[in-house]
C-alpha cells in the first residue's frame, strides 16, 4: 500500500504580498534575500559574484521546479527490498518525461541558464531538457532610455509544442528583452509552448507592467522586487496597491535599488 502522507503534494514556495496578479511570485525568502544584498554590495567582486549568483539560482531553481513542473507516481526500491519486500519509496514527484526548455540570456543569463540546466537533468529524462542560446542587448536612444532589444546571435531548437520553457535572466528591468524573447517562443517556432515561465532575482514594477501587459499568461518568480525611486508613502503600501506610483527605474532605465551590471560583473567585462 502507497504511503498516504506522501501520495499528494501541495508545495507553493512562500510568497511576499502584493497586488500584481495571481501570475507574479515574489519569494518569502529570508536566507536568498541576505546572499542577493551580498551579491549586490559594491563591494563584491569575482569570484564570490559567481558563486552567490549560483547558489541564488540553484534555491530559485528548485522552488520554481517544485511548484511549476508536472507530478507523477513514483515508485523506487530501495537498498533494504532484498530483506524486505515493503522498503519500496511510495510517493509523489516530478513527472520525469516532462519537457522543458531552459534559454540562455547572454550574458548575465548565462550562468543562470546553466544551473537550471543541470538541476533539469538531475529531474527529468535527459532527453526530454533542452538549453537555447540567445544573444541580444538593450538597445536606447540618445537620452539612454531603453527602446528594445537588439538580437546578435540564437541557437534555438525549433519545436515547441508542449514544453514548459524557462527563461532564467537576474535583472529584469525594463522587461524588453523578455518581452522579445517571448514573441519569438510564441510565435516564430513550430508548435506551442506549454508555459514560459521568467526567473529573476530581481524584477522592477515596470518590468512587471511591460511583460504582463505584452504577454498576460507569463509566469513571473523573483528573489526580490526593486521600487526604491517610489515615493514615500509609496514604499508604506503592499507592493502593487500603488502601481502607477511604483518607480523601480532610474533615467537610464538601471534597477534601484538593483545590483549594478550583473552581466559585466560576472564576466569582468565592462562593454
């Protein structure tokens, strides 16, 4: 008989308040919240930066995961059956033929890419976990506010019907390079997806508001949101009540309270 405790999950990571929508998960996450400060301290250089950037995505990675990825039966002898027959583990876990689809957001989303990468192998039937490549930047004006993205480079696989893709980029600020990238998921490749699903360990009320309106069904999860150019009495309200109000922004289009150029951080390369 299966073990009854086990036989149904019903794990959803703890979550911050907030009036974004049912869509938006900003993680309740007092340890990942005090190793993001250290990430963002100017202070913190390489090789610390790489390793707190993995360690956020690997606990993000696992919440995301659990909470979003199909569940199946599982049923596994263990060492102890060839003295007992009942020592089979008897429980829920993640449907191993799930397909899934982790994309690479040079450069900052490199890194990032990689450990859910490794983390989906470990899960899943490797067959079934695919890494795309994206290379694109912010494109701005003369005055410096971001316009779009600029796409240089893609190696993408082309099916997509029914895989749960995962885009999994630190900073999302202004939300137009996300934005692009879903266009192209949706609309440019064969088939659909099943889900996309953003992974951030910071996202900005405007980030928010562009992808949301561009792109409604998005999944959104974030380590930490970024309203620091709000008023006041703005900051005193549940994130979201004021959203007009909300400024996450600075004239450039950079996250502040944010962690600076993550991209150029992590490869000590200042172009």
């Amino acid at each position: 008989m299966p073990e009854s405790a086990y036989t149904k999950s019903r794990y959803r990571p703890p979550q911050v308040e907030h009036r974004y929508g049912p869509n938006v998960h900003l993680m309740d996450d007092p340890v990942a919240w005090t190793l993001l400060a250290r990430l963002c301290d100017k202070a913190t250089q390489q090789p610390e930066i790489g390793r707190l950037v993995r360690a956020l995505y690997e606990t993000l990675a696992h919440a995301v995961l659990a909470a979003e990825l199909p569940r199946a039966r599982l049923d596994v002898p263990t060492r102890m059956v060839t003295s007992n027959p009942e020592a089979v583990v008897r429980s829920t876990g993640i449907a191993k033929q799930s397909l899934v689809v982790t994309v690479g957001i040079a450069r900052a989303g490199t890194l990032p890419s990689q450990v859910v990468y490794d983390l989906l192998n470990d899960l899943l039937d490797p067959s079934c976990v695919r890494q795309d490549h994206l290379s694109m930047s912010r494109s701005t004006d003369q005055t410096g506010h971001v316009t779009g993205a600029t796409w240089h480079d893609a190696k993408i696989g082309r099916d997509m019907e029914g895989r749960i893709v995962l885009f999994p980029d630190p900073m999302g600020a202004t939300g137009t390079s996300l934005v692009s990238a879903l266009d192209h998921y949706k609309t440019r490749l064969e088939g659909t997806p099943a889900r996309c699903i953003a992974m951030h360990l910071i996202v900005t009320p405007e980030y928010l508001r562009n992808v949301l309106r561009s792109h409604p069904e998005t999944l959104v999860y974030a380590l930490r949101l970024d309203r620091g150019l709000s008023p006041p009495d703005v900051l005193t309200t549940i994130p979201g009540t004021r959203w007009d109000d909300e400024r996450g922004l600075d004239s450039h289009d950079y996250i502040v309270p944010g962690a600076g150029g993550v991209g150029e951080i992590l490869n000590n390369a200042w172009v």
